[in-house]
C-alpha cells in the first residue's frame, strides 16, 4: 500500500500554474511593487535612449512592462503599469519636461494613445494569462484521475482503496478529504487527508448523504454546523462509501460535482469488484 501511495504522490505532484514571476504566495502588494518597478526601468530606459539619439515611437518601451505584468503578476499590476507609463512619458519625455502638464496637442494625443494601447494590451496579456492557468489545471486534473484510476484499480484491498481515493481527492482540490467506507451502517474504514477532522454533526449528515443518496452541501441547511460536502458512493453490492471535501467559503469552486462525480464512479466499480473477489 505504501508504494501505491507514494506512485499516486509521484503521478499527482501538483504542477506550477502559468504564474512565471510570482507563485500565488506573492502577496498583492508584492505585485503591484514589481510592475511599479518595471515601469520604473522602463523609463529610465527611455530617458537614457532619448538623450543619445532620437526614436521615434519611444513611448511603445512603455508597453512592455505592461505585458510581462499582464502576463505575470494579473490584471490590477498591469493597469498600473499602463496608467503609469502614460504619466511617465508625459513628465519625462514630453514638453515641458518634468511637468504633467502639455504644450504640444500632437503629444496630448501621444500620451491619450499609449493609455489606451496599455489597457488594451494588459487585458489581452492578462486574458492570455488566465487561459494559461485554466489550461494547466485541466491538464493537471486530467493527470490525477488518469493515475487515480489506474492505481485503485491495482489496489488489492479495500484500506488501499480509500487511501487513494482520499489522496486522489486531495490533489484534484487541494482542500481537506475524508472517505468513509461503510458496510451495514458502520464505518468499516476511515481514511482522512488534511487538518479538517469531521464532527459528530458531519458524521450525521455524511449518514443522511447515503441513506437518502443525495449530495449534501456543508454549511447549508438542513447542514449548518457542517464544513464538509458530502457525496454518497452506492455500490451493487459491495460496501457504501461517503466522500466528504471541506471547502473554504470563500474558495468553493462553481462546480466540483463533474469531478466528484468521475471519482464516485470509479470508486464504485472498484468496491464492487474488490467485492466479488472477495
């Protein structure tokens, strides 16, 4: 069982999502910093450049953080950089110099030009961005149920096939799991992942998951005091089981159950199978 685990581990290894600067640890303020910084490098770039030798179009350097901080660092931090980048340009590269204020209209264009280009921009950069992490996570998902599937499948007893379930569930949303295997009302088998261990009153409304065969959603009523979401895994004739998963209110994802649902199958067939062989 232990070499099953550490495989599963192995296949499921979270991958990083498309964050190429800052993982998600980076706190808010840390992003906006470093598209202030950019920014900051950006005009320094285009002030050294314009006092050697004359460019025209000098104010597109500005466009470039916008688009690593679109890509990068999210929307806010990227609009910052566009609106920063146009005040830049304007107090450092157009007449009169180190002033907002604007004699040439060719330059009120110039600058009104630049703004529009870096938001259009960031949200291009930022949409690219977000198709980027959805793809990950897709692909990250679709490797845990692939090696999900093909390890429970291996399993050889009924523990084996709850702790993988419960890693499995525990990869795919990265949220606290329990899995309880029940057999003529008992649990016969309780495996948990996480720090979320359930209470009498999780425990009661995981029993009504399975005896009514509907999924019960914590912190709703008739489940109030409960944390978890329980889904009820009714077999042939094996043994029943509860998959339980605590979701942050403020993180729930809009629709676990296509998930979920993939999983109870799965689990089902296996539990029946494990049961005729036995």
């Amino acid at each position: 069982m232990a070499d099953v685990d550490s495989k599963l581990q192995q296949d499921i290894a979270p991958a990083p999502d498309a964050d190429a600067l800052f993982g998600p640890v980076a706190s808010e303020s840390v992003r906006y910093l470093a598209s202030m910084a950019m920014t900051a490098a950006a005009t320094v770039m285009a002030v050294g450049v314009e006092t050697k030798v004359t460019i025209p179009n000098l104010s597109l350097v500005f466009v470039v953080p916008v688009i690593i901080a679109g890509v990068s660092l999210g929307l806010g931090p990227s609009l910052c950089s566009a609106i920063l980048g146009a005040l830049a340009f304007n107090f450092f590269l157009t007449e009169p110099r180190y002033s907002l204020a604007v004699d040439d209209p060719s330059n009120i264009w110039a600058i009104g030009l630049l703004l529009v280009v870096g938001l259009i921009v960031s949200g291009v950069a930022f949409t690219s961005r977000q198709r980027a992490i959805e793809a990950a996570r897709l692909r990250r998902q679709a490797t845990v149920l692939q090696g999900y599937s093909r390890d429970v499948v291996a399993a050889d007893n009924t523990n084996a096939i709850v702790s993988i379930t419960s890693q499995a569930l525990a990869a795919l949303f990265r949220v606290p799991v329990v899995v309880m295997l029940v057999t003529e009302g008992r649990v016969v088998s309780f495996e948990q992942v996480g720090d979320a261990e359930p209470q009498e009153a999780e425990l009661e409304a995981a029993r009504s998951s399975l005896a009514t065969g509907t999924v019960m959603r914590g912190d709703v009523y008739p489940n109030l005091a409960s944390r978890f979401d329980f889904w009820p895994v009714q077999t042939a004739e094996g043994p029943n089981a509860v998959i339980g998963l605590a979701f942050d209110p403020d993180e729930r994802p809009a629709a676990p159950d296509t998930l979920v649902n993939i999983v109870v199958r799965v689990l089902a067939l296996v539990l029946d199978r494990q049961h005729a062989r036995g």
